[in-house]
C-alpha cells in the first residue's frame, strides 16, 4: 500500500494512538467494486455487510449514488463519503439482472464490521 507522506504526517500520531485518523468513520457498504468500460461493476458483495443485507450482489453495476451517476470508484467514492459518516442512508441506483433499481443502504463502520467476526 502506498500513502503518500504529505497526507500521512498529519494523521500519524493518531494511527499510531488509536489505529485510526481522526474524526468520523466513513460510511461503508461492504462492497468490491471495479471500474471497466465506463461503468462500475461489483466484484463482491461482504457477506452479512451492508450491501448483502439491501440484496446487492456480484454482477450488478453501480449507476449512480442518489442523483449523482459514477463510473469510476473515485467519484463512487467522493459521493459516497461526501453524504456524511457511518450510519448515513446511501440512496444507490443499480443494474442488477438486466433492470434498474432504486436501493438504499444503512452504512456502517467498517472497523466494527471487522472486529466482531473471528479471524480463525
């Protein structure tokens, strides 16, 4: 992983104290997603994660986070963030089976996500 230094240095004593920047988590859904052919198609869906609960799932295709249409996994994710923090309503339009659809997500703390499961 690459992170470059100017973004680190204001953050690092943070990381180092509490393992995370300062500041509000960020909203998380609990997908993968790759960009192709102008479009963002999800790779995965995290099993029990946001996304899995609306019914998302691998194959479908991101249109767009509530009006706003995204086709690269940065303006998915200057959208997504720009809503406000974990726990935000994140209004998606998918394509899923060959049909347009309207969905909404809780999001989530991602950190929590992860703590509660075991890693063995």
């Amino acid at each position: 992983m690459f992170v470059p230094i100017d973004l680190l240095k204001p953050i690092l004593s943070d990381l180092k104290s509490r393992g995370r920047a300062p500041g509000a988590p960020r909203p998380w859904l609990g997908l993968r997603t790759e960009a192709a052919h102008g479009r963002l198609f999800v790779l995965g869906v995290s099993e029990e994660g946001p996304a899995d609960i609306a019914g998302m799932k691998r194959g479908d295709i991101v249109l767009a986070v509530g009006s706003d249409a995204v086709a690269t996994q940065a303006e998915f994710y200057r959208k997504l963030w720009a809503l406000g923090p974990a726990g935000t309503d994140v209004p998606l339009r998918i394509l899923q089976d060959g049909e347009s659809r309207e969905i909404r997500i809780k999001s989530i703390d991602r950190s929590g996500f992860f703590r509660s499961k075991p890693a063995y």
